[in-house]
C-alpha cells in the first residue's frame, strides 16, 4: 500500500508530540484517532440529504438516484469541455453554437491571428466550454450583446466593452442579439501549440532531436 504523508504546521506537530508523551500511545495513532472523528462530522449535503428524509419531502433512494445523475451530468460536462474546437482556417466560416466566425487576419510573423465573430441565428447556443492552453484571447463586441462564461464568473457585455481570457481557462460566449458582431484576437495562434483548440499539438521529430542534444 502506498504511503501518504500529511503536511502538519508546527504548532500541530508540537502538540501531537505533547500529547503522544500524555497518553503514550504513537503520533500515527492520535492523528488516525482524531482524523476519523473529523471525518464523522457530516457535510452540509449529508445534513440536507438527511432533512429531506425525515421530513418526508424524498425517500433515500430518491435522494441517491438524483446524486448519481448529478455525478453523470458533471461528468460528461467536464467530458464536453475538453471535446475540441477547429479553429477557422483563413476565410472559412466556422458554426459554433449560435456563432458564425471567420479567420480575418493572422499576423505575418506568428505573432497573433484575429477573428470575427457574428451570430448565426436567434437561439442564443453559447459555444462548446473550452480553454486554450498557451493563448491569450482578448475579445471586443462592436455590435449587440454577448454573455460570457469565463472559469466561474458570468457577465455580459456590450460594444466597446473589452474581455480578456487568460491561458488555461475554462471559458464559453452566447450571442444575445441577432445583429451581434463580436472581434476576438488571439496570441500566440492556437495552431502553434494545438493542432485544434483542445488537442495538444505533437513537436517535429526535429525539434525533439534538438532538445535531446542539449
């Protein structure tokens, strides 16, 4: 079995060496003694869970059977985060959700490239929740509204209201207008270092023998 250690602050290590000295019984002892007590303390679910219960608002079974479907719901959640987008290749218009986005520019020397994004329809499909592992994104509406989820915060915003998206975070946009026209860049391209938005990009055979000659 695997053995894993627990980080205490100091004032907890002296105490449990003052008490081990107490009650003669091992540090691993107290702290398995008073780890166990504490994991009896119910969660905030378990006491709601229990409430329901008692007061006859769901049978147990009930209450189980919607925690597991919850759990499946987060899971294939999470499943579709990470499912890839492909990126608009130079005046190629790509459907995502209720958007329509078109590659306008990409910068000469691989610096940034830039899109324009316009509703496609009225149904107001926010895009696949995704993140880009190396890009920053930096987006601006010119026209309508656009409702934003980036990690846990959701806004909305109007023309000229700028939105920055960092690396590494989990982010969607709805258009709310059907007149919505929204400019996004990205730097570096996602290209560089994904062959599509969700899909970590191999290194050239060639770059690896450099690396390995170091």
């Amino acid at each position: 079995m695997k053995i894993q250690h627990l980080v205490l602050d100091n004032d907890v290590h002296k105490a449990l060496k003052a008490r081990k000295k107490q009650v003669g019984i091992t540090v691993r002892e107290i702290g398995n003694s008073a780890l166990r007590a504490a994991l009896l303390v119910p969660t905030q679910q378990e006491l709601i869970a229990q409430k329901l219960v008692e007061t006859g608002k769901i049978t147990r079974e009930e209450y189980d059977r919607a925690v597991a479907a919850a759990t499946r719901s987060l899971k294939s959640g999470r499943a579709a985060a990470r499912q890839p987008i492909v990126p608009p290749l130079d005046g190629t218009t790509v459907t995502v959700g209720s958007w329509k986005g078109t590659m306008i520019h990409r910068d000469p020397k691989g610096k940034f490239v830039l899109f324009a994004h316009e509703a496609a329809d009225g149904k107001k499909t926010p895009s696949t929740l995704h993140e880009h592992s190396e890009a920053q994104s930096w987006a601006v509406v010119l026209q309508g509204k656009v409702r934003w989820r980036i990690g846990a915060e959701e806004r909305v915003c109007g023309p000229a209201e700028p939105v920055l998206i960092p690396p590494g975070v989990l982010h969607s946009s709805t258009p709310l207008t059907p007149n919505t026209v929204m400019l996004m860049l990205m730097s570096p391209p996602e290209s560089q270092s994904r062959d599509t938005l969700g899909a970590p990009k191999k290194k050239s055979r060639a770059r690896a023998s450099r690396g390995g000659a170091r």
